[in-house]
C-alpha cells in the first residue's frame, strides 16, 4: 500500500486544486469535460484536481492521496496504470497509431469481442458510448421503416438530441428531435406492451439490469417476445454492465440475445474505446454486402486506433485468463458489509445505507425524515473526502486490497458519526461547508451556479 499523508486522518487542504478547478472554469465549459466529473458533484471547495493514480489509489494536485471508487466513471476495472494494458499499449502505438487502412489489429480485436459475445456476429469500434447508441437507433430505424424509439425509464443513453431532448437539459435541442423517444417501465411488461401497440416503435433500449435493479423473472425473455411480436428491434445497453457483470456482458448473465447491443467504459481500462455489435442481417445494413439502400453506421477517424484496440486485447486476455469480476464483487462485499454494520451500530441505518449489486455499489443518503437529500450526500462526500476516500459512488475495481477496503470502512466509521449528529440536530447545518451538490443533468447552473471570473 502507498504510504498515507499526514492529511489523511483529518482535514484536507484543497488549494491548488481550488485554483486549478478555478482556471479549468475560465477555459472549459463547466469545469470539466464529462458533466458527472464536474465541481458541482463534489463538495464546493472540496473537488479534487487529480495528477496521477496507481491500482485503485490517486493523487491530487495538492499531494493528499485518496482510495478511488467508481474509477473513471466505471471504466477502469482492472486498476489505474495495470502493466499488462501499458505494455500492449506501448508495443503496438510504436509501430504507429492511425493508417489509411484497416490493421491485423483491428480484425483480432474483432475476433476477441465476437468471443465473448456469441450472441453477435459483427462488430464495429467507435470512441464513445453515445456514437454506438445512436448507430443502433439509426440502423434499427432503417432496418424497420420506423423512427419512434422506447427507452426504458432508466438514467441515461445518449447525448444526442434523440435521447437529450427527452432530458431536463434540452435547451438547444428542437422538440421534434425527442418527440419521437417514448418511456417505458423497467420491470413492466405491460408498460412496454402499450407502447409497442403502436406499431410505431422502432427499437427497444435498456439496459438489462442496473447497480440497484434485477430483472425479474420472465422480464428480458417478455421484452425479446413482445420486440418480436411487433417487428422491433431489441437494444441492450451494456455500457456498465459489459465487463463488469460478467465479460460477456448482461446478455451472458440473463441468457436473452438482444439484435444490437452497445459497449463501452471498461473495455478498454480507461482507453476510449466503444462498440456497436449485432446480428448479421442488421448491421451489415452499413457495409457492402447489401442491396438495401446503405446505412451511414459508424465511420470515425479514432475508432480504430491501434493504442485502445490494444488495451482491449489485453484486457480480454486477462478476463479469460484471471478473475477480475470475482475480486471486484469480493471487495464490494466486504465493503457493504462493513459499512452497513457500521451505519446499523449507530442507529442509522435507514439514513445511510450501502446498495447494490457488490460490483456497481452505490451509498443512499437520507435525511431526518427518510428521504433522499442532496445535503446529507454532501456531508456524507466531504467527510469522507477528508478522510482519504475519493468517489461519487462504492463502485469498486480488481485492484481494491483488503488494505483499501479496511482504510474505506475506517473512514465510513468517522464521517458516519457526524452524519449521525447531522440526523439528530435534524439539519447539516454547523456541519456542511458550502452548498450542496446538484444532479449532473438539470436545467440550470443554480443551485451551483458559479460567478464570472477574470482572464
């Protein structure tokens, strides 16, 4: 374990970082590149500017080190910095990065995707997640002469207009664009059932299962019956189930074979890389062995790049040949075990609970009263940010130690006893510096807008 700065037991110090993330406003949109890495998900004063990491561990730019959990929006399951991902980096960006034409590379990184998803015969690499989501619904809408797109009542899928504009940050969008997106229910057949009655319904997308949510029995085997009664297409988002469920993604676990599945976050270990995988007769409605009239799929630059189809290969080498899932799930265990104790010790425990399944774990933050509060989340992130522990969320990786989990569970003990001084005052008042944190996606800057500053 990397030693422990002398910060780490109590109050942290965040100049530099305040300055940095002050200057990151004055030059980037929001502070940040990714809405949910923004300062106002954070503690005001208290958002960390990090400058490197190492297994699960990372460093800020004022030298406090902290254990990391939901690594990089979930992408790193293998740990920051893992040798063997590096080493297959550097060995194929040596030999050159971009061409003019396809690469050995890119037909086995190809071969290895397709096996481990044998529920797909074809495959294309994109950068980001939203570009393989809308291909899936621009081949669904060509492949079914439709246009109108079911999304299950789930987070997120996309940044584009189709999904955006159905969000409370849709200032730019044209309410066209998302009048055609409906919802449906998880868990709900005939909630689904209804929107396919339509006969309008080009896709069905969700994602098979959440951190907090199982399908029920019968659910994704309804879900396929009720795509294929109505001529839909079905997609599965595996953006955080692929690779972190199990390598194969959710459709491996629940045995249910979606026409089109999308893939990002942990495929590469951090390395941007995402797919579009599908049956044969839908997406060859993009290449060259059709007769229909051609679909624009997936045609990017960056796709495939010979460093993130190289970390990908590794990765697939060691899913097959350690058990990352297994370690991942076994400190999740552990830490939710450890801190649920500690939370029922204190009288708590239906204020501040640790949820999930042991791979994607989340803590809910209640107040007084027993519901959601933003205020005592806060509270909840501030003290443990002062403690050494960095994460919106307990979503951990392979390279959680015991040690890791141990020093977590130790500063869950403290920042739960204040959390419990906020519950019987009845408010985080006294206790809470700055404002609370804020939803990523909301329609306006408030209740975190940030004043002008000066270049």
């Amino acid at each position: 374990m990397e030693p422990v700065s002398d910060d780490d037991a109590g109050t942290r110090r965040f100049t530099r970082s305040n300055a940095l993330q002050a200057r990151l406003h004055e030059v980037i949109p929001g502070g940040a590149h990714t809405y949910a890495r923004g300062a106002d998900q954070y503690p005001e004063f208290m958002a960390p500017v990090l400058v490197r990491g190492k297994g699960c561990r990372v460093w800020d730019a004022d030298g406090n080190s902290y254990v990391e959990y939901g690594m990089g929006l979930r992408s790193v399951t293998l740990g920051h910095g893992f040798a063997p991902v590096l080493d297959a980096v550097h060995r194929a960006i040596a030999d050159g990065v971009s061409f003019s034409r396809p690469t050995e590379l890119e037909l086995l990184a190809a071969q290895d995707f397709l096996s481990l998803v044998p529920g797909a015969d074809m495959v294309k690499f994109a950068k980001n997640g939203s570009d393989a989501t809308t291909a899936a619904v621009r081949l669904a809408r060509a492949a079914t002469g439709r246009t109108a797109i079911a999304v299950c009542d789930q987070p997120f899928f996309s940044v584009d207009d189709w999904f955006i504009g159905t969000t409370a940050m849709n200032s730019g969008i044209p309410a066209e664009s998302a009048a055609s997106t409906v919802r449906f229910r998880y868990n709900d057949l005939p909630s689904l059932a209804a929107v396919l009655d339509s006969g309008v319904i080009a896709a069905v997308v969700l994602e098979a299962a959440t951190a907090l949510a199982e399908p029920e029995p019968g659910f994704l085997e309804g879900v396929r019956a009720l795509c294929d009664r109505h001529g839909a297409l079905l997609v599965f988002d595996e953006m955080i189930t692929g690779f972190r469920w199990s390598a194969g993604g959710a459709q491996a676990v629940y045995g249910v074979r979606p026409d089109l599945s999308c893939w990002g976050k942990a495929m590469g270990n951090g390395f941007p890389l995402s797919a579009l995988a599908g049956k044969r007769e839908v997406m060859e409605l993009g290449g060259l062995r059709t007769d229909h009239d051609r679909v624009f799929l997936l045609s990017t630059t960056h796709g495939p790049e010979s460093g993130s189809l190289a970390a990908f290969r590794a990765v697939v080498h060691e899913y097959r040949t350690g058990d990352p899932i297994d370690r991942m799930e076994r400190a999740g265990r552990r830490l939710a075990a450890g801190v649920n104790a500690i939370a029922a010790d204190l009288g708590i425990a239906e204020h501040l609970q640790v949820l999930g399944r042991p791979s994607c774990l989340i803590f809910a933050t209640r107040d007084q009263h027993g519901h959601p509060s933003q205020e005592f989340r806060t509270l909840f992130l501030q003290e443990l940010l002062h403690r050494g522990v960095l994460g919106q969320s307990f979503v951990t990786s392979a390279a959680h130690t015991d040690d890791d989990i141990d020093q977590t569970i130790a500063a869950c003990r403290d920042a739960a006893a204040t959390y419990r001084k906020a519950i019987e005052q009845g408010s985080v008042e006294g206790l809470l510096v700055g404002r609370p944190v804020a939803p990523a996606i909301r329609r306006t800057a408030a209740p975190r807008r940030i004043g002008q500053g000066h270049r």
